[in-house]
C-alpha cells in the first residue's frame, strides 16, 4: 500500500497496519481522507546514483495541501505527523505523498522546487506537540460559533463556513463565502480581542466550500469535490440539452448550489454522438403535411416526430429514415406519410421473465388475512348436542354442594289470585268443570268476499283480528329433556 506500516518487507511479505480494510494513518487513499492520493511507485526502486526527491507533500485540514522541503534529511516516510513552517510560528500536518509522485503534483499545480510557497519541514511531531495540536483543533467549534454571532452583531453580508487553527495555537484561519466585497476590518478587531489570537480572513467559493466540508450527493457517494476533483470547470445548462435532461434546477443542482460538475463527464461522448443527428429545429416535409421534432434517443439512434396539424399523437422513426427524407426534402420532394415509415420501424421485444415465485407482485400483500382464533371462538360458541348437555347437569352424589348466590335481579314468581266466588265466568264450563278453550283465529285464513258483514255491530268500525302470541318458550322445552336419564338412553 501507501504508507510505510503498509508496505513489503525485504522478502516482499506485507506488512500491514492491522486496521481491517479501513488506512490506520490514513494515507492510503481508501476515502478516509479528502484528496488522498495513492503512492503507487513506493515499493519501486530508484535507478542506481539517483537520490530520492527531497521535497514532501503535507495535509492539514479538510484536504488543505502544500509542498515542503527536508533540508535536514530526516527519515520520514507517508502517515508521519510533522511539525513545518508556519507563518508565524509552526504548524501540524500529516505527510500525504512522497518520492517521484510529488513531482508530479507540483508540475500540475505549476509549482517549481524554489518557489517562495515550498517551506520547510522543522522535525517529527513530538507528543507535546500533537497535544497542543489537538487542544486547539477542539476549540474550532465553539470559536467558529462564536465567530457568527459577531457576524450577526455587525450585520455583515457573510456567511463564516469553517474555522482552522494552526498547529501551534496561535493563529486561526476563517473561511468565508460572500457574493460581493465586504469590508471586515471591524470584525478582526473583534475576533482578535475575543479569542485573543492572530486572524487571518480567506475567502472561497461555494464549491470550494462543499470540497472542504464533505458530503454525500445524489447519487449516494462521496462527492467529487472532496474525494479526487481538484480542477473546478465552468458547467452550463448546454451540457444538460445535449444529454436530453430536463432542466429541472433542483436535480441539476449540486450540494452548493451551482450546476452538478458531472454534467461534464459524459458531454464529449454525447457531442461525438449528435454529429450524426440532425438538427432538431428541422422540419420534415411530407405528403400529409409538415413534421416537427419532440424527442430522441441518442444510443438506440431513435427520434420522435408529429404533424403540426396533429400534435396528439408520436410517430417513431430511426436516424436511417430521417436522414432519408431530409435528402428528398433538400431535392424538392415530399416524403411518404410518417405512418408508413413507423409501420417499418421493428422494435426489439423485451425479454420478459416468467414470475414462478409471484414476489414481484405489488399487491401481493394487499390480500386481507383470516384471523384463525375467530374461527375458532365461532366454534366454541356453536350449540352442543343434547346429550352432552345432559352429562353437565348430572352432578357427583359425593361431591359437597356450594351454597348458592342469592340472584337480586331475577324477578320473584308473582303469587296466584285468589278466586272470588261472587265473580261470574266469562267462558263457559264444560261437563267436567273445566273451561273450554277459545277458539283460535286462522291468520293464514283469507276473507271471503260474499260474507255479509255483521248487522249487530256498529258501522264504520273495523274489528281488528288478535294475532296469536307466540310461545318463546316452545323451543327452549323441548330442547331441555325432563330427565337425565331419558337422555342418556
């Protein structure tokens, strides 16, 4: 791998730093740092009589990198925490890259060996050192915080996005984004006497403020920005017509707010497709009338067109026939009917996938469960046979009876009148002194139309026949048996 605890021995075992697929020094490129560059030439060796490159390249913070030099010859290789040259005092980085890959990164940043902005590296980082280090990257927080509300206070048209102490503590850098010229001179003042140190106020641009802070995109990665994209090219809503995209500004649209930088990925290899195409503000002339253009697909090489007259309806035709009668336009002829030349246009069938499992149905959980324990109260509930209620009644001889509840709410058997000899009987008495039933009126019986009504009543009176009471009780005695025993047989 990258770095030294990576790397081979001498008989070309790795080594390994032991983390588990994630970088332990984190400079192994494995996406555990912003801009982190592999050093594919470190197990190489150099040519005989030629000496190492002697210059290194440091990350500080949220992917900052700059190029140092090693007057001392120290031994140092990728992971190792130095202390370089600040201005002033010293800083706290982390060697990205070394050796011949330095060169060139310092050719495409157009950096030479003696410019002005290559330092110098002092010494390894002591544990003092790194916890000084660490102290002050713990105050960052809470300063950057603090930093806004002074912003608000002044009123200034800013907006503070991150704040970088130098190693030593003695120094803070504060990252601004505005969209004109701000005078801040009163917010250093108050930002010195607040925190009591040396400020530096840096200005970056909304993609430089995304590539320092990080985060993850549409397309469910890291962003481009702060992963491996250092050059930042001009990206207009051009590229998205060439692609057939819909310029909608909310999916065009980055996490800072400009036009995504991937628009321009695959645009040459659009481009190089449509020198085939025509152009879509051509109208075809035919028989029917005039065809105007709609859409296309550039890699099945398929293009829309309908009828100005008729605009309801899309006839699909291939780049072959309308470059064909875009030739018998140009010769001053029209063309057959757009339906004649899509009823020859073959459309490959789609390989569709027998369903044997019936999981790729959408509503397959839309079907209402039975509840089996209904099913089984309903059984329950459901009337036993005769006999098995006999069985229940019988009780145990030798078992001891419980004493019964007194039940409040059932009604008391109202006692028989007396009957009073003075009174007269309203029904007659047969032989045996018994009274005779009344005779019961048919309900099912129809009136017969050719009786005579009765003279003896009063007229205009209408007798209304009593409908015979039902016995409720009828059933619920024959389905008690007298006996216990007379069931059991």
């Amino acid at each position: 791998m990258a770095c030294g605890s990576c790397g081979t021995t001498e008989n070309g075992v790795p080594k390994g730093c032991k983390s588990n697929g994630n970088c332990g020094s984190g400079t192994c490129g494995s996406g555990s740092n912003k801009l982190a560059v592999f050093d594919w030439l470190s197990n190489m060796t150099l040519p005989s009589g030629q000496e190492r490159f002697n210059i290194f390249e440091v990350r500080f913070k949220n992917g900052r990198k700059h190029f140092y030099k090693n007057p001392d010859n120290l031994p140092i290789t990728m992971g190792d925490i130095v202390a370089v040259e600040g201005s002033p005092g010293h800083d706290i980085g982390t060697v990205s890259l070394a050796g011949e890959l330095v060169k060139v990164q310092m050719k495409k940043r157009k950096i030479t060996e003696d410019h002005e902005d290559v330092k110098k590296i002092y010494r390894k980082a002591s544990q003092r050192d790194i916890d000084i280090w660490q102290q002050a990257r713990g105050k960052e927080e809470e300063t950057q915080r603090r930093g806004r509300e002074i912003l608000g206070r002044l009123g200034l048209q800013m907006k503070l996005s991150d704040v970088e102490y130098q190693g030593d503590g003695n120094k803070a850098t504060f990252y601004y984004t505005a969209e004109s010229r701000v005078d801040f001179r009163q917010l250093i003042r108050d930002l010195a006497s607040a925190f009591s140190i040396r400020v530096e106020m840096k200005q970056v641009g909304a993609r430089q403020e995304a590539a320092r802070l990080g985060g993850v995109g549409s397309c469910g990665r890291e962003l481009c920005c702060s992963t491996w994209l250092t050059d930042f090219r001009k990206v207009s809503t051009s590229a998205a017509r060439y692609q057939q995209l819909s310029l909608n500004p909310l999916k065009l649209a980055g996490q800072c707010g400009k036009l995504k930088c991937c628009l321009n990925f695959e645009l040459d290899t659009y481009l190089d497709a449509l020198k085939t195409f025509p152009k879509q503000d051509l109208v075809l002339k035919t028989e029917k009338g005039e065809a105007v253009f709609v859409k296309m697909d550039i890699f099945k090489q398929h293009l829309w067109y309908t009828y100005k007259e008729e605009r309801f309806k899309w006839f699909r035709l291939t780049l072959e026939q309308v470059l064909e009668i875009v030739e018998l336009n140009k010769n001053n002829e029209k063309s057959a009917t757009l339906e004649e030349y899509e009823a020859d246009v073959e459309i490959p069938v789609k390989v569709d996938f027998e369903d044997a499992v019936g999981q790729d149905s959408l509503t397959r959980f839309d079907v209402p469960k039975t509840n089996k324990r209904r099913k089984n109260n309903r059984n329950k509930n459901k009337k036993k046979p005769v006999g098995a209620v006999a069985n229940k009644t019988q009780t145990n001889p030798n078992q001891k009876r419980k004493p019964v509840a007194k039940q409040h709410n059932k009604q008391q058997p109202k006692p028989k009148p007396k009957p009073n000899p003075n009174a007269k009987p309203n029904q007659p008495k047969a032989e045996n002194g018994k009274p005779k039933p009344r005779p019961r009126p048919n309900p099912k019986a129809k009136p017969n139309p050719n009786a005579k009504p009765n003279e003896n009543g009063p007229k205009g009176e209408v007798k209304k026949t009593s409908k015979p009471r039902r016995n409720n009780n009828r059933n619920r005695n024959n389905n008690n048996p007298k006996n216990g025993n007379d069931s059991e047989k």
